[in-house]
C-alpha cells in the first residue's frame, strides 16, 4: 500500500465533518438520517485505516466495523419505523413539527 | 505569542512536506489512482447528500458514497468488509432509507433552502472541527506499519467464531439478540393502531 495513512484519515475526517454540516442544516427526519449514516461510515474508515497500517496481524479495527454496520441497520431500521410512525400521525416529517410529540 | 504561531506553523510545514514525500506523487502508480478517484467520489457524494434539494436524488448521492466506501475497504484488501457494507449498507439500509422517503414525501417536493445564518452555523462548526482534526493529524506521526500480506478469509472466520482473546463469537452472539430486538421493536413501532388516524392536512405536499 503505497498511499500514506494520513489521506485516508483525511479524506475520512472530511466525510465525517460534512455529515456533521448536514446534521446542522437539515430539518427533514430522513435527511437527518442520512447525515447519521455519512458519520458513521467516516468512523468505520477510521477503524478499518487504523486496523490495516498499524495492525495488520489482528483484526480489530476489522471486527469493530463490522459490528457498527450491523448495528448501524439495525439503528436505521427503528429508526424508520419512528419516522413512518410520526408520519402517520401528524403527517409530516420535519424536525420542527415533531415538537409537538412533547407532553 | 507570536513565536509559538510561528512555530506552529512551521511544524505544520514540514509535516506536511513530508506527508507528500512519503506519498511520492512523482512516481503515480496504480493504487494511487484508485485513491483519488475514490476519493474524488466520496466527498462529491456526501457534500451532495447533504446539500441536495430534492431527498431523493440525496439518497441516490448516499448510495454513490457507500459504494465509493465498498471500493476503500477493497484497496485496503478487506474483501469480506467490501462484500458486507455492499450488501448491508448500499443494499440493505439505502433501499428501506428510498421506501421510507416514498412513503413519506412526495416525488417532486424540493426543500426551501436553509437560513443563511443555520448554513452559516454549520460551515463554522464543520469547518472549525475539520481544521482542528486536520491540524493534529498532520502532526501526528504513525509508526511505520510492516506490509502484510492480505488475511485470507479462513482467518476471518476463525476470529469471528473463536473463543480466545482475539476471537469475538460473544459480540457475534450480542449483535444477533440485538437484531431481533430491533426487528420486533420495529414492527411493534411500525405497526398500523386499530384507532382512527388522525386527519390533520399533508404538511410535505
């Protein structure tokens, strides 16, 4: 592997901050969602980066990406289960109108 | 004060330099390209995903940089990985992530741009946290990894289901509890109410 391990830590750090520009300027539950998902494939880069340059005789970082994307789908899928649910209810998705869940 | 920024700077400069030395750019060969090309795909895709008006084509950008991702894990000669996030992620979460949005929005709505002052909060703090990780990053030094060749996928499987200290069949057995969790809680959450629903106007159309 003749790339040096910083530009994979980059490129992923930069993933990673513009899921959290998108978390920021978003207001749709779905969109949300979707800024959630670039975060977590940024971390599982890391963990994968690290694993392979570092330790390449263990599998760690490996076994620990694996696990976040399982458990990753199955965050997703709740998760769509709550969003369709509030749609049923107050027909909409938006952040804002979801204030109304409070009491 | 001045001395210490000057300072900074300088170690940042060399850092740097050296990064680029280490990268040996004069010399292009393939797996560099590869990177970039990758590279290239992921963050075009995710400043996409996060800044597109329409959700959908959002989730069409969220599949590109999944699949860009896919492809990393298979530079890095973690097949297996590749196969997972393919089949999990760019399979598995972006199709019930596309059925949820047809359900819930409809095809031609496009957001209303976000306030200046709510893009502006985010470019400041996105970008203040990018320079900062960037920062120590460059300053940091890796020790220098030997190359080892890629794991076989019988070594793969011997760790998943091994019972020694690197073995991990306990997380193996966790996660699956957890996923039958999950799918239960889902369906439960999920499930239509016997009640009459309530008939408030369609806020998304």
């Amino acid at each position: 592997m003749d790339v040096p391990v910083h530009f994979f830590l980059m490129l992923s750090a930069a993933m990673f901050f513009i899921g959290v520009f998108g978390f920021i300027i978003r207001r749709n539950m779905i969109t949300l969602l979707m800024a959630v998902e670039l975060m977590l494939n940024a971390v599982n880069i890391n963990f994968v980066v690290f694993n392979r340059f570092l330790y390449p005789d263990y599998f760690e970082g490996f076994f620990f990406a694996l696990f976040a994307i399982a458990i990753a789908a199955a965050e997703t899928s709740v998760a769509i289960a709550i969003i369709i649910n509030v749609y049923r209810k107050i027909r909409s998705i938006e952040a804002d109108d979801v204030a109304e869940m409070k009491h | 004060m001045m001395e210490t920024i000057q300072s900074f700077m300088t170690a940042m400069m060399n850092s740097v330099s050296e990064i680029f030395a280490s990268a040996d750019l004069t010399r292009p060969t393939w797996s560099k390209w590869i990177f970039m090309a990758l590279a290239g795909v992921i963050l075009l895709g995710s400043v996409l995903t996060v800044t597109s008006r329409r959700i959908l084509r959002a989730a069409t950008f969220l599949f590109f940089t999944l699949l860009a991702t896919a492809g990393l894990y298979l530079l890095l000669e973690y097949e297996f990985l590749a196969a997972v996030q393919l089949t999990v992620y760019a399979g598995g979460i972006l199709v019930v992530i596309v059925f949820s949005i047809l359900l819930t929005s409809h095809i031609s709505y496009r957001f209303d741009p976000p306030p200046v002052w709510r893009v502006l909060g985010g470019l400041v703090a996105a970008g203040s946290g990018l320079l900062l990780t960037i920062c120590v990053l460059v300053l940091t030094v890796f020790p220098k990894g030997v190359a080892a060749p890629a794991p076989d996928m019988q070594q793969v499987g011997n760790a998943l289901l091994g019972q020694d200290v690197h073995g991990y069949v306990l997380p193996f057995e966790v996660i699956s509890i957890l996923l039958l969790a999950c799918m239960i809680g889902a369906i439960v959450v999920a499930r239509k109410s016997r009640e009459p629903e309530a008939s408030q106007p369609d806020k998304t159309e």
